[in-house]
C-alpha cells in the first residue's frame, strides 16, 4: 500500500525459500503455513502473464512481523509496502503489494493502488468511497483510507473492463506515481484517446456491487474445479481442514489462515438455496463464495459467517471460488453446506 524507504534501513532476514518468481525471508520462516510459498509463487507466475511484459524476472518478499510495530521500511502507517521488486509485509501472502513489485512501471497513485486492488487480496477489500470522494483523491494523487483503495480498485475495474488492460499500460509508461494531477490528464487521454472527465463521466453508470464481483479473480477461476452438484433431496456439503500445517492452508495474514478452492455448479438452481457454514464454526471462521462471470452487472457473491446465513434467489450454473477463513490459533474442520 504505502512506498517503501529507500534508506535506514535495518538487516533483513536472510532468503530462506525460493521459487520460480519469489525469493522469501522471513523472521520466522517456521509460522508460515505450509502450502503458502508455492501458492504465492504460482500466483506470481501466473500475474506475470497477466500483466506480460515490463515485469522483473523475480521479486524479494520479507515477511517480517516480529519487526513490524517499529519498521522503518513504509513512508506510512501500512500492513505492507514495495519498492521496486521489493515486498516488505506483516503477512503472508500479501497479494496487493506483489501486484506492486512485478511491474517495472508503476502508475499514477490512485491508478496503481486500484490496480493493485483489482488484483489484490480477495476477501480483505472494504466498502468502498463515494464516488464524489474518487476525483479528490484523482486531484491529490492521495489515496488514504482503505475506502479509498477500494473506491480507486472500482474504478480501474471498470476502466479494465470496459477497456482492457492495454490502455493501463500505457498510462504507466506516461506517468508515474507521484506525478501532479495536470500530467495525469495529459497521459491519460493519450493512453486512452479521450480525457479522464469523459472516462469519469462514463463511470457514473457502471454500476456498485460487491468488491467479489469487481476484483480480478480470472487466476483462481482457472485453476482445475471441482464438481459441486446440489440434488434437490437434501443439497450438498463440502468440507476442509483449516490447519496451518495443511499443505492447500495459506497465510498467516492479518492473523488468519485460508483456504481457497474453485469448483463448477452444475446443474442451474432455480429455487431458494441456504448457504451457511458447517464444521468447526468459530465467531471470527468466515467463507466468501463467488462466480466468476457476470462483474458487477450481473455478479453472484456470498458472504457466510457463524451469525448469518444466506438466502441466493439462485445460483446460476458456472465456475466459482470459495474463500474460506479461520484464525490461525483457532484450528479445525470448516466448509459450507447448500440446502434447499
């Protein structure tokens, strides 16, 4: 989130894993779940081809949250921060600020924080500014809440999806992050051929929705699915293990663990269907469910937790992603059930 200072810097821990992309130290290379270096790695591989070229070949990522309450490496009160091909982080794995890293060209404040958001971390990102809030942060080049990250992730899913990812590109090889809002304009109507009033005016009619539906997940929605098929004689459950020492169990960050599987619902349903969670339910275990087609125009997106169920109208057919969440310290069994 915030830029990362050059200098003063102390001794960081030393490289004590590497992959295909990431380089990792941490302080206590131990508390690091067990399948969260190779999943942040693919996850990493799998950015670079996104983004294509103007990407480094590998990026360093310090986990270091003994160090954290004092660290000298974040310009900003912030749970992470890059520079350059550098993550410095209280988590793991922290996908914003490696959206951050992989890129060689960095843009325009609000721009590279809503990218980073478009890509980032699904299931931490928060309701959202007003609307009326994105053009003072456009003419401060000054994101500052988490509101305001989320805002700017909605605006650039929206210049992403009706645009694509080229134009962005472009502006990033015009204008840098910290550059006054007058050469942003300049850059933005050359990247896009028409101005960023006509693009803000445009925005006035892509519609709010949940961050599940705006963010990026196309990565998670490719991986190999699972069959999950309701039968109207009683529904379907499906249930994990949320251990650190399980090999598909991520994190810690923010002092969870999750887990995150993709699977294809089939056949349509048509009629109500409860989605609550079943298993060890703990008040902090939480699941966010999601398709992955339809954006925010036409999104399915479900948010579970030990006080609500959730009641869907239906749940079309196609690919989704399930995120599950348990504290770390909190360990057992967690799933969902969908029942008629």
């Amino acid at each position: 989130m915030a830029v990362a200072l050059a200098a003063c810097q102390p001794e960081l821990p030393p490289i004590s894993w590497t992959g295909e992309v990431i380089r990792f130290g941490a302080d206590d290379p131990e508390a690091v779940c067990s399948g969260t270096l190779e999943w942040m790695d693919a996850r990493a591989v799998a950015l670079k081809e996104v983004f294509g070229e103007g990407t480094y070949g590998d990026i360093d990522y310090y986990w270091v949250p003994e160090s954290w309450p004092d660290q000298p490496w974040c310009t900003e009160p912030a749970s992470g921060c890059a520079t350059a091909d550098v993550v410095y982080s209280e988590h793991v794995p922290h996908e914003h600020e490696i959206v951050h890293a992989l890129r060689r060209d960095r843009l325009p404040a609000v721009f590279e924080e809503g990218f980073a958001e478009l890509f980032g971390d699904v299931g931490w990102t928060r309701e959202a500014a007003s609307r009326e809030r994105l053009v003072t942060i456009l003419e401060h080049s000054d994101p500052v809440t988490l509101a305001d990250y989320s805002r700017a992730g909605h605006f650039v899913a929206f210049l992403v999806e009706t645009h694509g990812l080229e134009p962005l590109v472009r502006l990033a090889e015009l204008a840098d992050r910290d550059d006054d809002y007058s050469k942003v304009r300049k850059a933005f109507e050359t990247a896009y051929g028409f101005s960023l009033d006509q693009a803000l005016a445009d925005y006035e009619d892509f519609p709010e929705c949940d961050p599940l539906a705006w963010m990026d997940t196309r990565i998670a929605c490719a991986e190999s699915a699972l069959p999950l098929s309701p039968q109207l004689s009683g529904g379907v459950e499906f249930m994990l293990n949320l251990e650190c020492s399980e090999p598909d169990v991520y994190g810690p960050t923010g002092g969870f663990m999750f887990t995150e599987t993709t699977f294809e619902i089939d056949p349509q349903i048509n009629i109500p269907v409860w989605i609550r969670l079943i298993g060890d339910v703990g008040p902090d275990t939480s699941a966010a469910l999601f398709r992955c087609d339809g954006g925010c125009a036409d999104s399915t997106t479900v948010w579970v937790s030990a006080k609500y169920s959730v009641e869907q109208l239906h749940l079309p057919t196609g690919r989704y992603v399930l995120r599950m969440f348990r504290p770390v310290d909190d360990p057992g069994e967690l799933g969902i059930s969908l029942k008629f």
